[in-house]
C-alpha cells in the first residue's frame, strides 16, 4: 500500500500540527487510525478522525492490543466504499 509521510508545516507548535491533519486527510482515499488500548479516541490521532469525517474521507479506528492485534473500535465509512477491504479487528 503506498503511504506519505507528513510532517507539521504552515504554522508554528500545534497549529503546524493541526494543519498537517487537515492536509494529510484531504490527500486520502481511507483513513486507518490506531490507538492504543489504554486510550481509544485520544490525542492527535482522534483530531485526524474528526477531520476525516469533515471531508467526508472514510475512516476506520482500531485499537491495538499488547499482543499487536487489532480490534475495531468504530468506523465512519457513509457509501461502505471500503468495508471489505479494510482489516476486520
């Protein structure tokens, strides 16, 4: 699977941060966002959810395991474009 790597520009601290998110999310067919366990939803990752469904991009979150396996904690994915594609958890 291709992938880019983003890094924070266009503004300084957080905002270069928020930003990437929002750049980042608008060059993307699917999101697949990871969280750890101990907390789902939380911290940058849950502002690149939240913008994914601003721009209406698919996403599916996990949270991963001790053990690096996923579980799927939610999805937003309006026309299921990629719900057989992306891992189950």
């Amino acid at each position: 699977m291709p992938y880019e790597l983003y890094r924070p520009g266009g503004g300084v601290g957080r905002a270069g941060v928020f930003f990437r998110d929002i750049e980042m999310v608008s060059e993307s067919d699917l999101v697949l966002a990871l969280f750890p366990e101990s907390d789902p939803m939380e911290g940058g990752t849950a502002h690149v959810v939240e913008k994914a469904q601003d721009q209406r991009v698919p996403v599916y979150a996990y949270t991963v395991d001790d053990d690096l396996k996923l579980h799927r904690l939610g999805e937003w994915d309006a026309d299921e474009a990629w719900s057989h594609t992306v891992p189950g958890g």
